[in-house]
C-alpha cells in the first residue's frame, strides 16, 4: 500500500491559487542558532535541504528580524543581506522544486535581547531582558514599514512566501491583549484598536510582496495567558487578517511566559488541534495547525477530523529529516520520533548554544557530521544497548560496519526502559522502537541475554570493541543503607519492591524527580488524556475563557503519598532539570504536596525512618520507605580488562563519564565517535 493510500489527506496537494503545496505536513518555524549570519548560510541551506529532500511540502524558516530592534538574530534589511539568503532558497529549490520554503519575520519585540527593543507600552515581560521603549507614532510607522521592506526583500532572495509571527508575547501580540498595550492612542483600547498595528503589518506586507506570494500569519489562536485573548477577539483578528491579505493562517498556542506546558512531553498528542478545528470553521483560507504532532498517522487522524488544512512539525523534522519519505514508502517504523523532550533543541536555544536534537545529533549538525560509508567495513562489537550503544550500532552500522550489538538484559534500551514508565515519559518508547527496528533494517547482530568478557571478545577477533555497559547506582555510604526500607530507584521504577505510604527520596536530580512523579502519580496519565492534561494545567478547551485558561489554580490527582524528595546541596531543588521543562516538574510535584528540602545532611536510616541534619538540627523523617536516587557511578571493568588484553576498545555513554550522564550527551558522543571510527 502507497503512501498515498494510507494517509490519503496528508499527501493531497493544497492548491493556493497561484501556487499549489505538494502536500499538507510542512516544517514549522524554529530557532536554531543557524541563522545567525556568523555560522555561515551554507549550513542553513543543508539543513533545509535534506528536510526537502525528505519530503515535507513546505519550510518556514528561524525567525528574521526586520531591524534590529527586534533582536533574535541576523536581520533581514539590505539588498545585501537578502543576497546571502539565496544560498538557502536556492538549494531548497535544488532539493525539491516543488518545496516551498517561507521565512519568517521575526519580531521579538519586549524579549528583544537589547536596550533598544519596543513595544506597545513599556511595561517589562517576566523573561524579557529590559523594559522595552514605547513606540510612537513615528516608531510604529517604522516598524510598519520594516516589515514591508524585510518581506520584500525575502521576495526577492527567492523565498516562496513570509510569516509574520503574532503570538508567543512577541511584538504583533502585545498590541494584542490589555496587559501589555496600556495605549490609548488607536492602537489601544478596544480591540478593534489593539489589532490595528497587526492587522496593519499584513496589510504592508502583503502590498509590499504583491498577490502571488505566500503571506502566512501566526495568530495565538489560545495564549494561554490570564487576561490573553477571549475567544470572539481571536476570530475577529483572524478575519481582519484574511481580508488585510493572509493565505495561511497558522494557529499557535502559546505566550513564552505563560505557565502552561504546550509542546513538552507531557502535552498529550495533537492536544490543541480542535482550537484550529474551531477557527477554521470561521475563515475561508487554509490553517496550520501544531504542537505534539509527531508522527503521520497522528497528523492523518487531525487531517481526518476536519481540525485543519495543513499540519506544522517542527521538532520532529530535527529528529527524522526524513519522517514525510518514510511515511510515503511505508517505513513509518524506521521514524526516528521526536519525544518531546526538548533537551537539545529549545534548551538549547534559551542558552544561547546552536539547536541540535537529543534522538539525532546530526540535526544543524548536517555539513560537519556526515556518515559516510567507511573506506574499510570493520567487525565490531558494540557491548551494551542502552541509548549509547544502541546509537554507535546503528550508525556504525549504516557506514557500513559489521556490528555485533551484545546486551546482558533481555531487551535493549538500557535506562530509556526506566524512562517510558514515569507518567508524561511515555514517548520514549518511540525512540526503543526506532532502533528496535533499525537493528533489523541494518542487519545488526543483537546477542540478548549475553554477558560479554574480554577473553570472549579477543576469542573472536572483532576488529573493535565500544564499551557501551553504562552504570550501576550509586549506593550513598550512610549508616542503614542496607536497611530493609531502603529501595533503589531502578527496583522502584521498574515496580519489583513495594513503596509505602510516608517516602523519602535521597536525591533530587532528574530520576529523583522522576521517581517523585511516579510515586504521586494517580489515575490516566495527562500525556495520554487531553482531559486530564486540561484538568491539570486549568485549560478550558471548552469555553475557552480568555487566553484558554481559567486563572484557577488546578486540582492535580495523587496517590496520596506523603513524599519528601531531599539533597545535600543548599540550592533550590530542581536546578539541573531541563531549561524549558524543569518548571513543569516542579509545578507538578508542589501541587501534589510533595515537600523540597536542600542543605540535607545524611545521618543514617532505621526502623524510625530517615536521620537527618539540617542547618545544624537534627531531624527525623519518619518514612516507610527510603528510595535512593544519588546518581550514578561508571561501570568499565570491561574496558579495562579489554584493554589488559590488548584489544582495540573504546568507551562511550555512561561507562565513559556517569555524572550527569544523560542521554543526550550518550547519544551524542556515541554518534560522533561511530562516524569518526
Ligand atoms: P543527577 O542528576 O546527577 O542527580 C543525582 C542526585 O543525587 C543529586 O540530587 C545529588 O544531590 C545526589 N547525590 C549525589 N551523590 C550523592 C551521595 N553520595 N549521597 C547522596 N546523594 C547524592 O543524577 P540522576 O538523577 O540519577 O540523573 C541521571 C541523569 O539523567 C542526569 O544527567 C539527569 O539530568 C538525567 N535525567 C534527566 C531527566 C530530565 O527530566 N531531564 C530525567 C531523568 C534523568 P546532592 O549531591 O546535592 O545530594
Ligand atoms: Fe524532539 Fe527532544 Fe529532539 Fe527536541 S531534542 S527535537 S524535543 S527529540
């Protein structure tokens, strides 16, 4: 069965008029650190080429900033600087002329990283650097016409179309809603007047590109915010941007600072997709519709109910550049899905480093990572399969390498199969099923239940060994760690020991939070339920109150367990979680009543519970069970033994450098070091 057959409305062409879409799954708008003018367009161009290549219909592209006011990266404002852009429409046409590839215009105003940034009113957002200046009229007029030249300009250095963005608390939408536009000139008040300025930037744009030109607008079309915009506004704007010339409207959910989760991987699949459904029942041009729509049969099913014309990915296009090929040729299970996580992608953009992908970090890695075939195929032995030695094999194995992939356990994927237990983690069964299947795909040779030793491995001859055996936990040196209440967190997450009532967990790094999350946990999990996910985040889908949200602090189901999660650091609990995400345990945890202690002295652990000191007092908490959750420490016998023996061995993941072993880092080094072999 063809692509075509299975998903038949994700591959029928969208016709636009004066140009038509191939299909309806396009890339969606991210910044990666590729646009900035310093890393070179070249690498911008292979980066969206091998997306083109890989079969989406259409490319929106990191946000451009008009000025430089804006901030956010490399503006868009000379003839000069549109001649640089060439470089990436040209080799996306050369990909795929039938690829459309959009830029967007990105205006950050009050998140402006600089003192010159502008907005409405002056009136400083919780994640923005400086209080913006106030723009008058001559500002506005500036900014208007910025836009138009910045569109013009993209016209004219080969780009398909624009997108304006007007959500996510950048400048269009803080004319938007009254908390951030106190004007009261006409671009403030009522909301016919509070729209004029975005409904205005369509207007230029759009006569500034001409009729035959993709004109995409980003509208919030739920915010999230209390106070955000109420229902009736949204399809007000939403018409004046049609009339105003817009061909696409896109729909986003989202306002930077709003403390509601929208993409992680908690956010159930597809989840907002019926507030596209709702608003496409009210305009004539097409909508995009996002957010946790990671793999066709999803976007199908979307496509199916009528949400939406078109569907956004836009992480999922880092994990798998080839995810929209592979559902055509029916290789759906060979997707390389993105879980979510947001580790090495926005984490990494809200620190200022280059965008890559936890799953795949050959993502705006493309032009220095390559894995070529290998001059000279070698035999190697890859000796443990969690997510290190899972990716060396792999990608050993698609250079051409003949690769003996050797697991203890009966099944690979190492701590991922702790992870795909903790409720909201459950995509990271994807990625299991990725290399499950590329084990076979690639004729990998998987030896299960097999314990690897040194004189075995020389025995055979392998050219190479990558010693992939991970860790073992750490056992903290406490008096009555061997106490019958004492639990590691492997036996708790994996469900072999019984948890009591009243639980203590030594160690607050990402699997004591983890396992704080399990053990509260009550009921469905939010990440497979929209509604439990609306319930736990006070999101009313239903009347759809103003920004979505109903302000009311929400209700979260527990256990029920009395649960303190400690560390000896004096810190706030929490702080090494993830930039983008950490925010979402923690908030999810203090609704469920779970107590945060720092500066925890271990004293010892007996029939009375767990003995403790803190700032200088002594404490008891009396607990039934003491879950250990204090990291991790290297398991490399084998190597060292390997290494006695003379044979060719190296190491990676965990075995190479446990503290604070993750899996990106794992996956990262493992990949790099298969295509250097
Ligand atoms: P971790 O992040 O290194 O945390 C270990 C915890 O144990 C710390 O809270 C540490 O705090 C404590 N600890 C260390 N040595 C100790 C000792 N001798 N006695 C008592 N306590 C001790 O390790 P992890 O939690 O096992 O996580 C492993 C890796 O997986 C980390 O890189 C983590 O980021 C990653 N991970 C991430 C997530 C996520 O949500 N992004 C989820 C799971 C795992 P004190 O030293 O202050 O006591
Ligand atoms: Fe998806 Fe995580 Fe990769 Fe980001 S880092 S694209 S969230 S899998």
């Amino acid at each position: 069965m063809s692509g075509a057959d299975r998903y038949p409305l994700m591959f029928s062409p969208l016709d636009l008029g004066f140009t038509k879409l191939k299909n309806r799954i396009l890339m969606g708008s991210m910044h990666t650190g590729l646009e900035d003018v310093k890393n070179g367009f070249e690498r911008q161009a292979k980066f969206f080429a091998d997306r083109a290549r890989g079969g989406v219909g259409m490319i929106i592209t990191g946000g451009i900033p008009p000025n430089e006011e804006a901030g956010g990266g490399s503006k868009l404002s000379t003839p000069e600087e549109a001649e640089q852009h060439r470089i990436v429409t040209t080799a996306v046409h050369a990909a795929d002329p039938d690829v459309k590839i959009v830029m967007q215009i990105l205006h950050t105003g009050p998140l402006a990283g600089t003192p010159k940034c502008v907005a409405p009113s002056p009136i400083r957002s919780r994640i923005g650097r400086y209080v913006p200046n106030e723009l008058d009229a001559e500002g506005i007029e500036k900014q208007l016409n910025d836009f138009a030249t910045c569109a013009a300009l993209a016209k004219s250095a080969g780009y398909d179309g624009v997108e304006i963005i007007g959500s996510a608390g950048y400048l269009l939408s803080t004319f938007l809603v009254e908390r951030t536009n106190q004007r009261t000139d006409e671009y403030g008040g009522s909301f016919e007047n509070r729209m004029r300025f975005p409904v205005e930037v369509v207007r230029r744009v759009r006569e500034a590109v001409g009729p035959d030109f993709i004109v995409v607008f980003r509208i919030a079309a739920m915010d999230m915010l209390e106070g955000g915009m109420a229902w009736d506004e949204v399809v007000t704007l939403g018409k004046a941007i049609e009339t105003a010339g817009v061909t696409i409207v896109s729909t986003h959910f989202c306002w930077h600072e709003a403390p509601v989760p929208t993409i992680a991987t908690m956010v159930p699949r597809a989840a907002f997709t019926q507030v596209t459904g709702r608003l496409r029942a009210e305009l004539g041009v097409p909508l995009i519709t996002s957010n946790r729509i990671n793999m066709p049969a999803v976007a199908e099913q979307v496509l199916e109910r009528g949400d939406a014309d078109l569907v956004s990915m836009a992480r999922p296009m880092l994990a798998d550049p080839d995810l929209v090929k592979k559902a055509w040729e029916g290789r759906e299970d060979e997707i390389n899905t993105c879980i979510a996580c947001n580790q090495a992608c926005l984490d990494h953009t809200f620190t200022g480093k280059m965008t890559s992908c936890l799953v795949n970090p050959r993502a705006c890695y493309e032009t220095e990572l390559v894995a070529s075939t290998a001059e000279t195929p070698q035999r190697v032995a890859v000796v443990g399969a969690g997510p290190a030695g899972l990716s060396y094999a792999v990608t050993a194995a698609q250079r051409g390498h003949k690769v003996t992939l050797i697991e203890s356990g009966s099944e690979v994927g190492g701590q991922f199969n702790l992870a795909k237990r903790i409720p909201g983690k459950e995509e990271f069964e994807e990625t299991l099923r990725y290399y499950r299947r590329m084990i076979q795909v690639l004729g990998i040779e998987l030896r299960l239940n097999t314990r690897a030793d040194a004189a075995g491995l020389k025995a055979e001859g392998f050219d190479q060994v990558v010693v992939a055996t991970g860790i073992s936990p750490r056992t903290p040196s406490v008096p009555g760690i061997d106490h019958p209440k004492v639990v590691s967190y492997i036996d708790a997450i994996m469900g072999r020991r019984e948890i009591g009532q009243r639980v203590a967990i030594m160690g607050a790094g990402g699997i004591g939070f983890d396992v704080a999350e399990l053990i509260t946990h009550a009921g469905v999990s939010a990440a497979l339920d929209v509604n439990v996910f609306a319930k736990e985040w006070g999101i009313d889908f239903k009347n759809h109150p103003r920004g979505g949200v109903t302000g009311v602090t929400p209700v979260v189901e527990s256990s029920g367990r009395e649960v303190t999660l400690m560390q000896r650091k004096a810190d706030a609990l929490g702080k090494t979680l993830g930039r983008t995400t950490g925010w979402t345990h923690r908030a999810v945890l203090q609704r469920r009543g779970v107590r945060m202690v720092g500066g925890v002295e271990y004293l010892g652990i007996d029939d009375q519970g767990l003995h403790v000191r803190i700032g200088g007092e002594d404490r008891t908490f009396e607990v039934d069970t003491v879950i250990v959750c204090a990291g991790q420490e290297p398991l490399r016998a084998l190597y060292d033994d390997l290494i006695a023996q003379g044979v060719n061995a190296s190491l990676v993941g965990g075995a190479f450098e446990a503290m604070e072993l993750d899996a990106k880092r794992a996956i990262d080094q493992a990949t790099r070091l298969a295509i250097a072999a």
